[in-house]
C-alpha cells in the first residue's frame, strides 16, 4: 500500500469511528444535554461565589477565571462519559481487535470529544456574556485551543480511568494537575494585557501533549 | 544480584559521608550570606533535595519508556519505585520550602516561589500516579498504563514551570525573589557535595526498596503457586 | 539560637525525620516479608510430614535444598 493511500485507509478509519460516537450521542443524547446543564448551572453557582463590590478589573479576572474553572469542569464530566458505551457493551475490546491503528481510534474519540466541548462551549460562552463580561475574539480562540488540549490528554485518561476499578472517580484526579497549565494559558489570554505568549503556551501544550497521547493510547488500550 | 547488593551498600555509603560533610560544613564552616544572613543556609538543603526529586521523577519516566519500548515487565518495579523516592523527596522540598518561606517572608505558604507552586502541581499528579496503580489489578496493563501516566508527568515539569512563570503575568507581580548575589566558591562547594549526598541517598533507598518490591513480588507468587 | 538559627535546624530535622519514617515503615514491611517466608517455609515441607508427598512437590523441594537435607528433615515427624 502506498504511503497516500496508507493515510486516506487512516483517515476513513478516524471517519468512520468518530461518526459512530456522533450516531451514539444522537441517538442516546445522554452526554451533551448534560453537558450544558452544568457549564449554565455552574456559571450561575459562580455569581453567588464573587462578591459584587470588586472593582473592574478584579471582577474581569475573577469572572474570566471562573469561566475556565467552570469550562474545566464541564470536559470532566463529558470525558467521565467518553468511554462508558465502549466499556458496557464491551466494544473495546473489538474495536481493540479491529484491523485498524489503535490511534485512530484515539483521533476519533478526540474529534468527538472537540465536538461535544465545542457545543457546550456554544451556550457557555453567550450566557457568560449576558450574565458576566463580554466575550472577545481571543477569548474564543484560546477556547478552540483549550479544548484540543482537554480533549487529546483527556481521551487517554478516560480509556485509563474506564479500565479502573473505580472508574469515573479516577479521571478528575488524573486530569486537574495536567490540566492547571490548560487553566493558566486560557485565563491569561483572556485577561493577559499580552495575550499572543499565552496563546502561544496553549499551542505548545496541544502539540506536546497530543503527539504523546497519540502514541500512547495504544498502550492504554491493549490487554 | 551480588553486583547489585554492592552498588546499593556505596550509595549507603557515599550518602553518609557526603551528607555529614555537607551538613557540617553547611553549620560551621560556609560563609553567612550577606543577603539573607544565617537562613539562607536552608539552601543546601532545600535545592539539592529538589534536584534529586526531579532526578527521580525522570528515572521514573526513563524506566516507563524501557517498559513501553521492550515490554519487559521489570522497568514496571523499577520505574513504581523511582516515582515513589520522588515523591518522597518532593514531600520534602514541600516542608524545607515552607520553612524557607517562613523565615524570609513571616508565611508558611507563598504563590510566589515558582519552585513550591511547581512541587505542590507535581505532588498532586504523583498523588493521582499512586491512586491510579491502587485501582488498576496488577499486570501488564497495569504496568503500561503506569508508564504513560509517569511519562506525562515527566513533561507536565517544564510545560507547568512555563506556566507558573506566566501566570505571574496576572495573578500577581513577583515581589520575593531568591535571586540574590552570585553565590561565592565555598557556597558552591558544598551545594555541590550537598547535592551528590543527596542523590546518593536517593539511590541507595531506591536500592533498599526496590529489592524489597521484588522480594514482595516473588513471596505472592511463591504463595499463589503453594495455594 | 536565634529564630534563623531554630528554622534551618528544624529543616535539617525534617529531613533527617522523613528518612526515618521511611526507615520505620521499611522496618515494619521487612518483618512482614520475614513472617511471610516464615509460613511459606512452613508450608513447604507439609506434604512429607504425612509422608504423602506428591513427587512433583518432592522434586522441587529437592532442587531447593539438596537431597542430603532432604534425608536428614524425613525423620523429623517420627520424634
């Protein structure tokens, strides 16, 4: 096989297994609606937790580090759910089994992690921007940042935490201290006076944490 | 195996000698900084524990990789063990520095020391390292999920150091520095003979508990075979 | 002592103090690991004390102890 048709087989792979945790999520709508009841219910928690007398400023970054908690928080209970209908049903084990590379199956439970994330982030962020402070153009990227991150590290802590004994209570304590620089890049290009270094500390973290995930997952999900 | 016995007895060794030289030198014998007087002399121990922890963590993230690059389940005990001396000796960065911050600054906690704030991130992920080997039943998979866990720690240190550097953009200003004068020859010595003791004691405790690691193992299989 | 004086002996101590807790807890695993070789050595030789003993067991405890051991450990249960 041709190196060119090597990477199409790839990418129809990636296809094919992401649309089937699109077709999952449809039909089960288990996930998402979940999703975006608590990134709202968590912003509203957030305003009885600042007080009101703050000055601007200090409300302004108080509120946007709220949002990436809130954010943060939100991924973890999506990524809990990632691998839940694999390990029911037992469908790693064959999609293990399956003749394609294991890392495809890590791209397309990435890509539909991206999703997931991205429509959560869809009602977050406008109702942050009713209830909060106005939302920015590099508010929004550094969010598209963020959630390549999330996402790439969290799919290989969800399969790990999915193979535990204790299954969804492993994953936020893998996932918090990996996560604190996702935290600090988000909340500084938000807020920063600079934020072109902290966007830049985002990219760096995507590329170095997705290319290690992409070739670990393999090992994470072998027998 | 005799081999082995006797490298663990030098590092006992060495790290008796080097630490009491270090230590007594450090008391009686280094000049008192002229910046930060007597305290300063936390020093010697405070960064060369510091050095050894990391020192450890990426012994640990080395033996990881021998696991996923051979498969051979032995780097799965060795690398569980340099982990664990990392954390024990990161738990002590975590108290020397507290005691540090007090002296300077009158507080047992400072956001400003980078070192501290990047120790307390790599507790907790240790911390998590610990929780995930507890609930994953022992074997291969264990060990392989183990050894990526421990290789994203051993890139978590530069990428949360970068992001505690920057973080100081917003949160707060930096007001305490440890950048102080360039430190004198003698302070230098004993930093280093500090360090090397150190490090030996690291080695000779991962020695000591390695070698137990292994007997626990085979003393479970010895039992699982009789039964 | 002055207090700089109190603060960095007391970081001495702690180190001194949490290798020695590793030291206690080491102690206490390796009478645990003895204990266990204890039972497991007990356990070992059971199967000739009823005179029994499979010759798959016999085997294996011969290429571990040597077969004049052997000989002079068969009477034991007679005494």
């Amino acid at each position: 096989m041709t190196r060119s048709a090597a990477l199409r087989q790839y990418a129809s792979d990636v296809a094919v297994l992401a649309r089937k945790d699109a077709l999952l999520e449809l039909r089960s709508r288990d996930t998402v609606p979940a999703m975006l009841l608590f990134v709202v219910g968590s912003l509203v928690v957030f305003h009885f937790a600042v007080p009101a007398d703050l000055s601007a400023e200090t409300e302004r970054v108080v509120a946007f580090g709220l949002l990436w908690v809130a954010l943060l928080f939100t991924a973890i209970l999506g990524l809990t759910r990632a691998f839940v209908a694999e390990r029911e049903q037992r469908l790693i084990d064959a999609l293990v089994l399956a003749p394609c590379d294991r890392s495809a199956i890590w791209l397309a439970k990435t890509l539909a992690v991206i999703a997931f994330l991205l429509l959560a982030e869809l009602i977050a962020l406008p109702a942050f921007a009713l209830f909060f402070e106005p939302i920015d153009g590099r508010t929004i990227v550094a969010f598209l940042l963020a959630n390549i991150g999330l996402a790439a590290v969290g799919t290989v802590l969800a399969a790990v935490s999915a193979a535990s004994r204790t299954r969804e209570l492993l994953l936020p304590l893998l996932l918090l201290p990996l996560a604190i620089p996702i935290v600090v890049g988000g909340i500084g290009a938000s807020v920063a006076d600079e934020p072109a270094q902290f966007l830049a500390f985002l990219v760096l973290y995507d590329a170095v944490f997705a290319i290690i995930s992409w070739s670990a997952f393999e090992y994470v999900v072998t027998e | 195996m005799s081999l082995r016995n006797s490298l663990g007895s030098v590092f006992a060794i060495a790290a008796f000698a080097f630490l009491i030289a270090s230590i007594a030198l450090a008391f009686y014998w280094v000049p008192t900084d002229a910046d930060q007087g007597f305290s300063q002399r936390i020093f010697y121990i405070h960064v060369p524990v510091a050095l050894t922890a990391y020192v450890c963590f990426a012994w640990g993230a080395w033996k990881a990789l021998r696991l996923l690059w051979t498969g051979d389940k032995r780097y799965d005990l060795e690398s569980y063990t340099a982990v664990h001396m990392g954390v024990i000796f990161g738990v002590l960065v975590l108290a020397t520095g507290a005691i540090w911050a007090r002296i300077s600054w009158g507080v047992w906690w400072s956001w400003g020391e980078r070192q501290l704030v990047l120790f307390l991130i790599l507790f907790l992920f240790y911390c998590a390292y610990f929780m995930l080997r507890n609930s994953v039943d022992a074997g291969p998979r264990q060990a392989r999920m183990s050894a990526v866990y421990s290789l994203f720690g051993v890139v978590l240190i530069p990428i949360s150091f970068l992001a505690i550097r920057l973080a100081e953009n917003f949160i707060h200003p930096v007001v305490f520095t440890r950048d102080g004068p360039q430190m004198a020859g003698s302070m230098f010595f004993v930093f280093c003979l500090a360090t090397v003791g150190t490090l030996a004691l690291a080695a000779a405790l991962y020695h000591v508990e390695l070698s137990g690691k292994r007997l626990d193992l085979k003393l479970k299989e010895l039992r699982k075979a009789h039964s | 002592m002055t207090t700089a004086e109190t603060y960095v002996t007391a970081a001495f101590l702690v180190f001194l103090a949490v290798v020695l807790a590793w030291l206690v807890i080491y102690a206490f695993k390796m009478r645990r690991l003895e204990q266990e070789v204890r039972e497991l050595a007990e356990r070992a030789p059971a199967p000739t004390s009823d005179s029994t003993g499979a010759p798959k067991v016999v085997s294996a405890r011969e290429s571990d102890a040597g077969p004049d051991q052997e000989s002079r450990r068969a009477p034991e249960p007679v005494r």
